[in-house]
C-alpha cells in the first residue's frame, strides 16, 4: 500500500499528539520494505523525521501553512490534492480537528480525545465551536477511526455518533530502549546539578495549560501539604507555556512556598527519563485525558504515580497507580501526604507500575495500526455507510 501521513499538528514535537506521530512513525518504519510510506512535513519540523530519511519519502510542507486556519484550509485543499498527485491508497490525519471533507483515497483518522465536550473552557470559543460542531460532521467522512483508549472510543460514539464497527481501540505506546527504571540516583544528581532541584519531589510533566491540567488545584494542595507537614518536598511543573499558562505563574509567585516550585520549561525528549527517574512521586492531576502517557513514562522509570480519575487516565494506568479525584484539593493533599509519607507505599506502586507498562508498546500499536489501513482500503471499495450527518461519498 501507499499510505500518506500529515505531521502537521505535531505542534514542534511539544504535545501528546507531537509525540504519537513520531513514536507511531518510527514504529512503522520496519515496514516500509512491504508498504510505501509518504510524510507530509512543515518545513520547520523536518530535523523531527531525519530518522524516517531513506525509509520514508518526506513532503516538504511550506511554514505558512502551520497557523491552524491557514493549516485546516491546506488539509482540505492542498493536501487533497497531494494524496491524489501521490496516489496514495490510504491517508492518515492523527487530530480531529484536521480531518478531510474529501475522499481522495480511504481516510483513517487518529482521535485522542473530545476534550471540547468534556471541559470546559479548554479552548477558545472558535475552536471549541469547530470541535463540536465541524469535526463532528467530519468524523463521517472517515472510513477508519483509531481512538486511543475505551473512554475515547465511547465519547466518539456519544458526541459524534461514528458507528462502532467503524472505530478501532489502539493504546498508545512506550519506547522501552529510553524509558528504564535505572540510574535512579545518578539520575537524581543529575537533575540536581542542571536544576539545584533536590530529592524528594513531585513531578508533574505537562504544558502549562489553564484550566485543562489542572495546576491551579494542584499548587494550592501543595501549599496545604506544606502548612500541615513541614518538610523538604518540591514540586516541579515542567512543560511549556500554553494557553491560561499567566495564570499557572501567578499562582506559583504567590504562593507561600514559591521558593520549592520551580518550572523549567518543556522537557527536551532526551532528558525526559532522567526527570522521571529523579522524581520522588509523579503526580497527574489533569482533569481530562484521552490517554495519558506521562503517568506509563513514569512507570517504566520507576517513578510511583499519583493520577486523576479524570478520563482515561484510570482505564491506563489499571491498579498500578494511587488515584485521586483532581477536583477535590483536599483529596488531592491528602493522597500528597500519604505518598510523601509512605515509602512502602511508593515501593508497591513502583513494582506495580514497571509490570504496567511493560503491557504498552508502540511496536504492537504500529501493526494494529497498519491492519486499520487495510480495513480502510478495503471499505473503499465497498459501499460506506452514511449518518445522518454525512453526504454521499464524492
């Protein structure tokens, strides 16, 4: 098969579905000796897919497409154009809000989550509109939907009413070479010499993002944690600045312990593990996911989790986490100090979570994945069932 990718939304590798298309590349790499593969790149994010260089033919995509009207607008122009140019067989858009209209050649889409509908406030008004109203119409369109966890599939099935048969469940992944639970202490020097952070330490890995992640709860549960136990613990917010991220930085300066939050910014892929390695708890608060992969990276580091039952969080990481209810502050300061203050609690989760996500691997999601391309293909060629919210195939 010829099977097309849009990289468009990786966002510069700096969010989940950024991380989703590189991993979910790399591991459908081995199969480019069977099956040709075409990247569809912005020219900025090229030195991203260097690795797929020889294997994979790569796209060029001119910068002035990557702001996200002008970005939408060349997905259902342009990039039409190019699937039927390149014959492709299959095209794959890993983001709801990017699918195509047209039918060039059979549609698989990726969709992480339906945040729009689930939280409120996540987006501004115009894009909240788009999710709900044009990415559902859109959704119909597809012949194949990959959801990345149960949850996610049933929101596609509540909110955009895509028929079951037509939605397959794929986990994401982990790359097991980088995420390993050694050098814990090394690791931690590390951190300390680069950042003067210091053991112990909560660790929360997500883009500054208010309200959706939820960090407001968390630094107020962190300042009562530090009233009623006096102690030497951190708390680290790493992840780059988005939207409401003013808010998150107000909080941290006006809170009574600023001096133990510290945010160093987004996390280069290369030093991910050694954070996760060094961090006493990893704490996962965010009020809704899709998926989560944070908590899995940390788990295959060694690192005990802390994690929101918010969305799919919980269906993820199974038994192997404590669980909190992230609306709760006080919950959530509670569940803070106990893990603070349990080390044979940390010892549980820390096996409990190594045995978890050994069960996710982004070698198994890339052939899953390539069977759906098959499925696809196939549909093609047979009549595709219609909604009452899509128009006959074009």
């Amino acid at each position: 098969m010829r099977i097309g990718l849009s990289t468009s939304v990786i966002q510069r590798g700096r969010s989940g579905v950024g991380q989703y298309v590189l991993a979910l590349t790399r591991a459908l790499q081995p199969m480019a000796d069977r099956h040709e593969f075409v990247l569809y790149v912005l020219e900025e994010d090229l030195p991203l897919f260097s690795f797929a260089r020889g294997t994979m033919r790569i796209v060029p995509v001119s910068e002035r497409f990557r702001p996200p009207a002008k970005n939408i607008w060349w997905h259902q122009t342009y990039l039409t154009a190019l699937a039927r140019t390149d014959r492709l067989e299959v095209l794959h858009v890993p983001s709801y809000r990017r699918l195509l209209w047209p039918r060039p050649c059979a549609l698989v889409a990726t969709i992480h989550d339906l945040a729009p509908f689930r939280v409120r406030n996540k987006y501004s008004l115009v894009r909240m509109v788009y999710g709900r109203v044009a990415a559902r119409q859109l959704a119909h369109r597809q012949h194949e939907i990959v959801a990345v966890s149960s949850e996610t599939q049933k929101d596609i099935r509540r909110f955009f009413h895509v028929p079951a048969e037509r939605i397959t469940v794929i986990y994401n992944g982990i790359d097991h070479s980088r995420f390993t639970p050694v050098d814990r202490s090394k690791a931690a020097a590390q951190i300390a010499q680069a950042h003067g952070v210091h053991p112990p330490f909560f660790l929360y890995v997500s883009r500054l993002e208010h309200p959706a992640k939820n960090h407001a709860r968390l630094i107020d549960a962190f300042n009562r944690f530090k009233t009623i136990s006096p102690s030497p613990w951190r708390l680290v917010l790493s992840g780059s600045d988005w939207h409401g991220s003013e808010v998150i930085h107000q909080l941290v300066k006006r809170s009574p312990f600023a001096q133990d939050i510290h945010c160093p910014g987004f996390v280069a892929d290369a030093d991910l593990p050694t954070w996760y390695r060094a961090a006493t708890v990893f704490v996962y608060p965010s009020l809704f996911e899709g998926f989560g992969l944070p908590p899995l990276e940390a788990m295959a580091c060694g690192c005990p989790v802390l994690a929101s039952q918010g969305g799919a969080v919980g269906e993820v990481c199974g038994d192997a986490a404590a669980f909190v209810d992230p609306m709760n502050v006080n919950d959530l300061t509670r569940k803070m100090a106990e893990l603070a203050g349990d080390a044979a609690l940390r010892s549980t989760l820390h096996l409990a979570g190594l045995a978890r996500a050994r069960a996710f691997d982004w070698n198994r999601a890339a052939a899953a994945t390539l069977k759906v391309y098959e499925r696809a293909a196939a549909r093609l060629k047979a009549p595709l069932l219609t909604s009452p919210f899509a128009t006959p195939a074009t």
